[in-house]
C-alpha cells in the first residue's frame, strides 16, 4: 500500500514544476491506458505552471473532441465537472 500524502498547492515554484513534470508523463499514460483498455474517447489538456500545454486525444483532432464537449448541453457539461 503507498504512502499518503496530503493534497495542496505546493508553494515553492521550483518543486510544484518539477513535481508537476514526473506526474505528467504518467498522467498521460494513464489516460492512453483508459482510451485503449475501455474503447473510450479520451481528451486529457493541462497546462504546465511554466504555461507549457500537455494533451493526449484518442481521436485524431483535439478540436473534434472539444466541439463534441461543447455541443452537450449546459448542465451536462457541468455534471461531468463535479468529480469527487
């Protein structure tokens, strides 16, 4: 079993990026993982705290993902927000 942590904003600027840079490539891996395994269309989009884009899509074009997000109605776009 892993070791807990507790989950905050971490303030030195120098060890949120570096933090930010191991968790990214997992993150991304994760996602193709979940794409693969369950035949889902995936979109993952972070910015980095130096403004660097990350992303990783299942499907061919990010904008095809984003506009299929976009034509959901409001409030089930905001259902999917509320992760807990």
């Amino acid at each position: 079993m892993g070791r807990k942590i507790e989950i905050k904003k971490i303030e030195e600027t120098t060890k949120r990026q570096v933090t930010f840079s191991k968790r990214r490539s997992s993150l991304l891996k994760k996602a193709e993982e979940i794409a693969i395994c369950c035949d889902v269309d995936m979109l993952f989009v972070a910015f980095s705290p130096s403004g660097r884009l990350n992303k990783f899509c299942s499907q061919q074009r990010v904008e095809d993902m984003l506009q299929r997000y976009l034509n959901l109605p409001v409030e089930r776009r905001l259902t999917y927000m509320n992760i807990s």
